[in-house]
C-alpha cells in the first residue's frame, strides 16, 4: 500500500502546486491579495507566511489545493460591488480580485489550468530533447485468424500509415490511436507494396491486461507489429523539433481526451475507464515501478487531465468561473448573486456525481464490488 500512496502523493503535489501557482502568478501580477496557498485541505500540518502575507501550507487531505484572495467572500463575484466598496478602504480596494478589469480576473482563472498544460508541455519536451522520441514505423507482422484486422481487409506487411486521420510516427503509436478512438469503425491507411490503401475495421471490445496488471475493455482489431526492416528509430530531438512534438501531444491527448468524454456522455465509450484518486493512485504505484521516465510521463498526463477538467463550465471549477465573465461580457454586467448561488448548486450535484461514480468505478476495480 506505502508503494501507491507514496508516488500519488508525490504526483498529486506536483501537478496542484503547478496549477495552483498558476493561479498565484496571475494574481501577484495584478495586484490581487493572496492570503492563503494550500496545498491539501482540511487541518494544516504546516506551513510558513512569506514577506506578501501569504500563509503557504500543507494540509492533511493531499485530493487539490486552493489559493485564497484577500477579502474572499465570494471572490469571482461582482454581483456585491457596493457592499465590497463600503467594506474597505481605498488601498486595501488595490488588492481585491472582483474589483479587477475583466481580461486580468480571466487570466487569473485560467491560470491554473493554463499551468497545468505548460507542465506537460515542459515534460515532453524534455523527455524528447535528453531522452529521444520514437520513429519507427509500425509494420504489420501477422493478422490474426477471423479477427476485425482480416475481416476489414489488413495484411501482414502492410505499414500503417493513419489511424482515425492520424498520421503515425511510430509503432507506439497505434495501441494509442486505438485506445482513443471512439467510433463503430476505425479508420486504417496503410502502405502496401507501393499502394496507399484505406480500410474501415470494426473493433472487438474484450477484457484485457493494460500492462501493469489491471483488467480493462480493450479495443482490438487483431494485428501483431513489428519494426519496420527490424530497426529501432529511436532519436534525440532539436528545441524546435521537441517543441513542436511536446505542443502536438499536448493538443492530441486534450482533443482525444474531450472526444472520449464525449462518447461516455454519447454511450459510445467505456465509462468503466473513468476513475478517481484511488485508480490515480494505484496506477501511479504501478507506473512508478517502471522507473523515473514512465512516472513523469504519466504526470504529464494526468496534468493535461486535470488542466482540462478545470475548463469545463461547472460552476465551482475554473471554467464555470470562466463561463459567469463571457456572460458578463455580453450581458455588461455580472449575473445576480441569485443566479449564481443556483448555477453553483448544479455545478455542487455535478461534481458530487462524479465523485460517487469515480469511486465506485474505483472500489469495484479493487474487487470490492462486482
């Protein structure tokens, strides 16, 4: 149990100190009063007050953080203008968050998330500048008997070009491509002798191993792969060329990572993947085992995720905060305290809906349910 709980801690204080600094950033740069950094909630285990007055802590419940505005009431709120302004005096006004320009309360949001994606992008790029990035073209080896593959038409030798409209640099490519795809039919261009072909296979979805010893829905169409001529293509990467492949595997994982939610919500994906901090958890351990490279590879991912989680317009993450400014925006003003309170109760059910789903999707991957 010590060899889960150490490296989820360690991954989940990354990744919240990230994307909560990102939100400490945006507010020093414009003024805004930070009064508290936490790490964790509940009772503090410690902490210290630095020369700006804010109190920087862990608490006991490592599950995300918060950075806590000066007068914090209702702090992405204006809908309480004259009250804040009766409340405090002219200098201390300088530092609230609600009596700022819309544009800088905006970046002071989307700060966090923002973060999160600059540390994916910083992992990747480092992991393809000192590490290297895999080209090695993926091959057709055999097609299984019966199996989606020849049914669809593939063959062995055939070099898989596309998947889904995705061009595939490498062989570690594919099981990914599939893995996210969400249609009836995945879309296959392969090369064959010195023909471009395009086949539509109709996935089977079989319980499987997800390589760490955990049982899950697969997609499989049936193909074993190999290196193309037998050689490895593995390589160091210029700052140019890592960036533009660290920028491509943020934007593919966000844009697969959305496509998939999509289909849970649409009933085309499994939503047995879904899970919460138990699954993180174990999977973490799990990963950890690997070594150094596969664990920040997975911190990345887990980033991105929860980069994009804040962005979806729920009332009480990020993105519903984001939502109240583009009304603001167009209506000219804030939405009524009113309005806003019942946005936050649906946004509260929404979220303790996904909690209890999460964890019960979580509690039955550890056998408890069936």
């Amino acid at each position: 149990m010590f060899s889960y709980i150490l490296p989820f801690l360690i991954l989940i204080l990354v990744v919240v100190f990230i994307h909560e600094y990102g939100h400490y950033y945006f507010a020093r740069k414009y003024g805004v009063g930070v009064t508290d950094f936490s790490i964790g909630f509940g009772k503090e285990l410690f902490g210290w007050n630095d020369k700006y007055g804010t109190r920087w802590k862990i608490c006991a419940i490592p599950l995300g953080g918060y950075v806590k505005f000066f007068g914090d009431r209702n702090v992405y709120s204006q809908a309480d203008h004259q009250e804040i302004l009766e409340k405090y005096n002219e200098k201390e006004r300088e530092k609230l968050f609600i009596l700022k320009p819309l544009y800088q309360r905006v970046l002071i949001v989307f700060g966090g998330p923002l973060a999160n994606f600059l540390l994916a992008l910083v992992i990747f790029f480092s992991i393809y500048t000192f590490i290297g990035k895999d080209f090695t073209p993926a091959v057709i080896n055999e097609v299984q008997q019966d199996s989606p593959a020849m049914v669809g038409g593939l063959k062995a030798d055939d070099i898989i070009l596309e998947i889904d409209g995705n061009e595939v640099k490498s062989i570690m490519e594919v099981s990914k491509f599939i893995t996210m795809s969400t249609g009836d039919f995945i879309n296959f261009k392969v090369k064959r002798s010195y023909n471009e072909l395009t086949f539509k296979i109709k996935p089977n979805m079989v319980e499987g191993d997800d390589g760490l010893g955990n049982k899950v829905n697969k997609r499989m169409v049936g193909i074993k792969l190999g290196a193309y001529n037998n050689k490895v293509n593995h390589i160091k990467l210029g700052p140019a060329q890592a960036l533009y492949h660290a920028s491509y595997e943020v934007y593919f994982v966000s844009i697969s990572s959305l496509k998939y939610i999509a289909g849970m919500i649409l009933g085309k994906a499994d939503t047995s993947q879904l899970g919460g901090p138990i699954r993180i958890a174990k999977i973490s351990g799990q990963v950890a085992t690997f070594g150094v490279l596969a664990f920040i590879s997975m911190m990345a991912y887990i980033s991105i995720s929860l980069g994009l989680i804040n962005l979806f317009p729920i009332p009480m993450l990020d993105g519903g905060h984001l939502m109240f400014y583009a009304f603001e925006k167009v209506l000219g003003r804030p939405l009524s305290q009113k309005t806003q309170e019942g946005f936050f109760r649906i946004g509260l059910f929404l979220l303790l809906s996904l909690m209890f789903f999460t964890t019960f999707n979580d509690l039955k991957d550890l056998g408890l349910f069936r």
